[in-house]
C-alpha cells in the first residue's frame, strides 16, 4: 500500500482553480491489498464476491472464448503492421472507472475485458497496466470528518478519500488465465465514488515514468466524475471542470495517446476519442477492436 498523504494538502493547488482539502487518508494499493484500504469482507459480501467470481470463470466462458478469438485475430493483424520494435516501444494504460454505478454487470464484464485486453497486449509484447479508481468511503469519508472537525471552512475543494488500485503493473509479464487481482475488482465493497481527474493525471504520471515512447492511455467510465461531498461544498461542476481541465493539458502535451470507451454515457466533449458502447457485454469486443486500430495508426503519437 503506497500513503498519498506526502502530496500537498490543506487546500494547496494541484492543477490550477481545482485544490484538495487534504490527502491524508488517499491510498494507492495493489489489487490483491485491497484489504488494506477496505477491511475484510463481510460474510454476506464474501458470498457475493464468491457468486461473482464463479461467474467470472464459468458463466463467462463462451464470452471470453469468443473475445479470445477475436483478440488473436487482431493481433496477426497488428504484427503484420506494426514492427515488433514498435510493439516493444509501446505502453498502454487501462484505467477502469469503479464508481458505484459500474457495479454489477458493468463491473464483471469490466474485468473480464482487462483479463483479455492484458493477455493481448502481453502476446504482443507491449507493455500494458491495469488500473482502477474510486473513494474507500461514501460521503467524503475521513476526508470530510476532517474537514467538519474544523468547523467547515468555506470552499474546503476536493473532500474525499481517494483510492487508486494497481491491478496490474508494468513490470508484472505473467500471464493472467484469470489472476487473482482481477477478482478483486469484483468485490461488492469496492465501488462508491468516482474523481476522474486525478486519477487521470495518476495515470498519466504512471505511464510518463515508463521508458516506452509510445504511450497511450484508455479511461473505461459509464459517467461524469461524482463525488457528492466535494460537489455540495463546492458546486456541480468542480469535478466536470477539473475533469475537462486535465484532459486539455494530456491532449495539450502530446505525450500520450488519451481516449475513452464509455458505457451508455454521452462523453464526446471531453475525450479527443471515444468509443461508445450501449451495453456491457459489448465492453470486450469494443477495447479489442479500438486498440487495433490506434496501434496500427499512422498518426501515433511521436
């Protein structure tokens, strides 16, 4: 588990007007720690996670086996266009929304397109991570307990606890055949709130360490970024308008290759890209076919 509480707190600026009260009580863990920032299951959610997990590897398997052949069917098709020196060059980011309305469905078929997508991108040789964000607790959490024990002082910004999940790392070359971090991700405890901005801008931090000089980065979300404690203490679009802000300076700084693949949400004023899909089920299909055709462009990014 990696402590945020060093980045710079009690209202300093992190990306022009948008500031965070405190990051006390951030956490940045691996998948397989999530423990550490959410306790242990309870017997109920445990069942459930059980339910879901059992789903994963068998009510899902004619899925994933198509998904499958298709992902090796673009992948002849990326090795006969892209030179393995290339592919070698190459970092690609999956950043996965985990707010409380990806849960369910969303959210199985969310994993079970970051198992595929991994697994493609490794046979490729190209570096890939898989991430994940929401809040540890509902409501601003300890975050805004602070923030109330202080008498709540006007405008406190962002006031919430902020949670960033490692699935799988850059540096981590297994093959996955349904690893055990991905069955984290279904844990029914996990989602609450959603801070899209600065888990882009984690993200992207991430992907500019990499030595790799191709980078792209694909933010998988059903919604505009909520936080209800920091939006009633600061108005309804602080988010939206931090959100909009940082992806301007990625698009701005060309570095990465930012895009999005949205669940049944109309997000085609603020990514550069988009791709839409109205169901989850068509989530795996969809990254398949959308990182073929940016791998294979002739406008990557320099």
């Amino acid at each position: 588990m990696v402590d945020l509480s060093s980045r710079k707190a009690g209202g300093a600026a992190v990306d022009g007007a948008y500031r965070i009260y405190t990051t006390r009580f951030d956490m940045e863990v691996r998948g397989d720690r999530l423990y550490a920032a959410l306790g242990p299951l309870s017997s109920k959610d445990s069942q459930t996670l059980d339910q879901a997990w059992h789903a994963f590897e068998t009510g899902m398997l004619p899925w994933k086996t198509r998904l499958l052949i298709i992902a090796a069917e673009a992948s002849a098709r990326v090795r006969a266009s892209l030179r393995e020196v290339d592919r070698t060059d190459t970092a690609v980011s999956l950043l996965i929304d985990q707010s409380g309305s990806m849960r369910g469905q969303k959210m199985l078929f969310a994993a079970a397109t970051a198992d595929v997508v991994q697994e493609f991108l490794q046979s490729l040789g190209i570096t890939c991570e898989v991430l994940g964000f929401t809040t540890s607790r509902w409501r601003g959490g300890r975050s805004r307990k602070r923030w109330v024990w202080h008498l709540r002082p006007r405008r406190p910004d962002r006031v919430n606890d902020v949670l960033h999940i490692v699935y799988e790392s850059a540096d981590d070359h297994r093959a996955s055949a349904g690893r055990w971090n991905f069955r984290e991700m279904l844990r029914p405890d996990l989602p609450k709130e959603n801070i899209d901005g600065e888990a882009l801008l984690w993200a992207a931090k991430r992907l500019r360490a990499l030595p790799q000089s191709k980078k792209y980065l694909i933010i998988l979300s059903d919604g505009a970024p909520v936080d209800d404690s920091t939006l009633l203490a600061n108005g309804l679009t602080y988010l939206y308008d931090h959100l909009r802000m940082v992806v301007n300076s990625i698009v701005e700084a060309r570095d990465i290759d930012l895009s999005a693949i949205s669940i049944g949400h109309d997000t085609d004023d603020i990514y550069p890209v988009i791709r839409h899909v109205d169901a989850p089920d068509e989530l795996g299909v969809a990254s398949i076919s959308h990182l073929e055709r940016i791998l294979a462009a002739k406008d990557r990014p320099a």
